[in-house]
C-alpha cells in the first residue's frame, strides 16, 4: 500500500525478505496488526522507504543508533523524546484504514515542528515514534513542546457523537541527566519511554521534574 500510494514502484529496490512477504501476501492477505512496524522493521538502510522518501530525516533505528554513539562520544548534548497517540478508541469506531491516514497527518504536524531543530526520528510504529535533538537548549526545547501540543490538541476527528480528541503523550530525558559512562541510545530511548508511559498513566501530555 505505502509503494503504491508514494508512487515508488520505479524506485524501490526490494529485499529478498520483503519479496517473501509481497509473494506471501498475494497468497493469503497480510494481517497488519501481526507486522510491527511497516514503516521501518521491514526496510533496510540501503533500500528506500515510503516514509524515508517524503521525510528524509526519518531513518532506521540502526543508523539512529550510530547518530547518537558518536554524539555522545563527542560530548554533544542531546533531547531523546517519544511521542505516542492513542487510537484505540477511534480506531474501533471509524477502522484501521481511518486511523492510519489520520496518524499521517499528525505526523507531518511532528515533522513540521520538530525537523526544524535537525532531529533524527526513528518510527516505532503507526501510533509511536522518537527523536534525538542535539544543539537545542532547554528553553527552546520546551517552546517546542508547547507549539507541538497547541497544534496537536487542537486535531480533533468529529462524528455524529461529537468531538474526540486524539491523545497524545510525549517522554524525553536530556544526556547530561545520566552520568557520562552510562549515557547511551539504549539507555537514553529507556528512560524517554519510562516517562512516557508515566505521563501516559497520570493523563498528562508530559512530567517533568
């Protein structure tokens, strides 16, 4: 679907793995919610994505990897932020093909705020995704946190019950707060979705101490 809808059949250089998968799928239809990431799992560094195409700075979770060790061995501080929209709700009522069209959008509002800072995003799935922002200060840092969730609060998907929001929750930590010889991307995309899941569990869109 993304080949099709981004026009990339010339383009496109497949994989024998993904190859299996296209020949499996016209055999018996592909379940989605079995497949974790479309966007990124299923492609490798040197093929070309649909998402990579129209947003060049979102790039695999190995190359993000690489980005953040050298960072870190070059003392540049940095954000480590993940984002994670909540569709369950509006997923049962209006079906997958709905919410994934809508999480575009909301993506391209992410890409549009956040990319302006050269940060590197890796997509974790259709609902989530993280960055690493360097050279950002802490109050530049937050005037983007709050642009992110004016615009962002501001979509909402109205039916015949109404108007629903879409929630959203952001978790972030800075290098400098773990000790230099325990800074690493692992470390750090831990300690962004700790937050996260904290905030997420206390109905707020971030905590910060």
């Amino acid at each position: 679907n993304h080949i099709k809808n981004f026009n990339l059949y010339d383009t496109f250089q497949y994989t024998n793995e993904l190859r299996e998968i296209i020949n499996y799928s016209n055999r018996k239809p592909l379940d989605p919610n079995n497949v974790r990431s479309v966007l990124s799992d299923l492609f490798f560094d040197e093929d070309v994505s649909a998402l990579s195409v129209k947003y060049p700075n979102v790039i695999s979770k190995e190359l993000i990897v690489q980005h953040v060790e050298q960072a870190l061995q070059n003392n540049e501080p940095l954000y480590c932020i993940h984002w994670c929209f909540l569709t369950n709700e509006i997923e049962s009522l209006f079906g997958n093909k709905f919410v994934e069209h809508m999480l575009f959008t909301l993506f391209e509002t992410i890409y549009h705020f956040i990319f302006k800072h050269n940060a590197e995003v890796n997509v974790l799935s259709k609902n989530e995704g993280e960055a690493f922002i360097r050279d950002i200060s802490e109050t530049e840092f937050f005037e983007l946190l709050l642009k992110l969730e004016e615009k962002l609060q501001s979509s909402v998907v109205h039916s015949t019950m109404g108007i629903m929001e879409i929630p959203v929750h952001f978790g972030f930590i800075h290098s400098n707060q773990l000790p230099k010889d325990q800074a690493s991307y692992e470390q750090l995309a831990a300690y962004a979705d700790a937050n996260l899941y904290y905030a997420k569990s206390h109905g707020q869109l971030y905590i910060y101490n």
